[in-house]
C-alpha cells in the first residue's frame, strides 16, 4: 500500500503512534541523526588528518632512525650505573662494518641556545652540524640557494642554509640573501640556502624555522667538539625494517663503549618508520 503524501488519515495515525512512544522514537531519530554526524565528522577529520601528517612528514625519509647517548642504567664490566657515555667519529666506520643493511649513516652535533646576528638585529637558534648526506634524510625544501656539500666540508667552509625565521628576523623584507653574512655566536658565516621546512615537521635537531645547519666539520673546529658526535642518523637498505637495523646498531654501540648489552635507557633510540607506519 503506498501512501500519499496528503493522506490525512495515514499520517494522523503515525503522528499518535510517535506520540505514544516518545523516548523510543527520539533514541531512533538521535541515533540516526549522530550516525551522519559521525559520518561527516570523520571524513572531514580523515582529510584533514591527512593534510597535517603529510605537513609533518613532508621531505623526511620514511625509513629511518635516530640514535643518541645517554646515561646507563646498568653496571658492566666494572662501570657503575650512571655513567655517561658519548657517540664517537670511530663508531660511523664501526657500524658501517658490522650492519651492511644500512643504506645512509651519517652523524650530527647540535648547540642550543646560541645567537645569529646581523647589524643590529638578533635571534636565538639552534645550530646543527651536517653531513651533505643528512640532506637525503631531512630534505630541506630550499626556497633559495643551495644545500652543504662535499667541498664545504672538506674545506670546512664558513657557510650556511637558514630557517625561515632566522631569514625574517635578520633579513626583514628583503629577498636575496643568499651571499650575505650572518655571526653565529661570534664568527661570520655566509649564507647559501634558505630552508623551506616548516615549524610543523619532525624536529629531531630543533625547530626547523630557528635552526642554522652548518658543515659538521666547521663545528667540529669552532667548537671543539674533536671526534665527539652528538647522533647518529641512518636509514635502511630496501628490504629491511629500521626496527630491525637500530637493534644491530645499538647492540654494535653497547659492545664498543662497554654498556650492558640489556641496559634499557643507555641509548635513545626514535624509529621514524614507525610514525610512517602508523599514519
């Protein structure tokens, strides 16, 4: 039986049956109503969730980590617990030797705190010394300019590629400033790249919109860090997992610097794959 939209009758008796059962026909119409408005929340949210991890995660390798010393927990080999220990330029070639599924491994070191000037305007930032190398894990997106390369550390050239802000800050409303020179805590620098990544991203060395990288090997020397590393970063050969590799790695790391092979907090590990994964 169909019903006609001016039946009088027909609707007069569905009005009297909703009216008799209130509460079960509002839970009907709410649960109806709150299943399209989850609806449209979530595929709203998806796009945007989507749209703010792709932000996060944009110009960063997905199958990589991050390595970093800390302070042991446990005793070995006649060191107390609480020792702290300290990555080395001998361990790159170490663990280049013991793990072959390694694609990328190259170290970093980072100053926190310290001053870019320019006449008399200044900016607090964080500098991070970089391998040409580090460039295919954490692209820098360059707006202008060009990346640290080979002869830049070799010849442990006084240059660098700048955060957006630093840019703003130092150069306010002007365009190249690629070629200008820049005092990082006191010695001139020039600047060759300015970077493109947001203060949205992974920021495993500092906010990316305040951080100055530099050829590692010009910090070495300005600050005297000698053979001192303060990470390693990797990635992993295709075919093989980080989670995998980062175990070799720090097991490699455990064995050379005398750390019990079970001490749980002397080494910081962080598994970018895994966030890659989750998304």
């Amino acid at each position: 039986m169909r019903l006609s939209l001016i039946d009088l009758d027909s609707w007069s008796e569905i009005v009297d049956a909703l009216s008799k059962n209130r509460l079960r026909s509002f839970l009907t119409a709410f649960g109806i109503f709150w299943g399209v408005f989850m609806l449209v929340l979530l595929m709203g949210g998806g796009r945007g969730l989507e749209s703010m991890l792709g932000e996060v995660f944009a110009g960063f390798a997905s199958n990589s980590g991050f390595m970093a010393a800390t302070q042991t927990s446990m005793p070995h080999k006649g060191f107390r617990e609480g020792r702290i220990w300290q990555l080395e330029t001998s361990d790159i070639q170490r663990v280049r030797n013991a793990v072959p599924e390694l694609d990328i491994l190259t170290p970093t070191n980072n100053k926190w705190g310290s001053s870019a000037v320019r006449d008399n305007k200044t900016i607090s930032v964080s500098i991070t010394g970089i391998y040409p190398d580090y460039l295919r894990v954490s692209n820098p997106r360059l707006k202008a300019g060009r990346t640290i390369n080979d002869t830049d550390i070799a010849q442990e050239r006084k240059v660098c590629i700048i955060g957006n802000r630093v840019a703003e800050e130092l150069f306010p409303g002007e365009t190249d400033i690629c070629g200008q020179r820049i005092q990082l805590d006191g010695i001139y620098y020039t600047v060759i790249g300015l970077s493109g990544r947001t203060g949205n991203g992974i920021s495993i060395n500092g906010n990316a919109l305040t951080t100055v990288e530099v050829p590692f090997t010009t910090m070495q020397r300005a600050y005297g860090y000698g053979n001192k590393i303060g990470m390693l970063t990797y990635t992993a050969r295709p075919g093989y997992k980080i989670s995998t590799v980062q175990d070799k790695v720090e097991a490699v790391l455990k064995h050379a610097h005398s750390i019990h092979p079970d001490d749980p907090q002397a080494v910081l590990k962080v598994n970018a794959e895994a966030m890659f994964t989750l998304w």
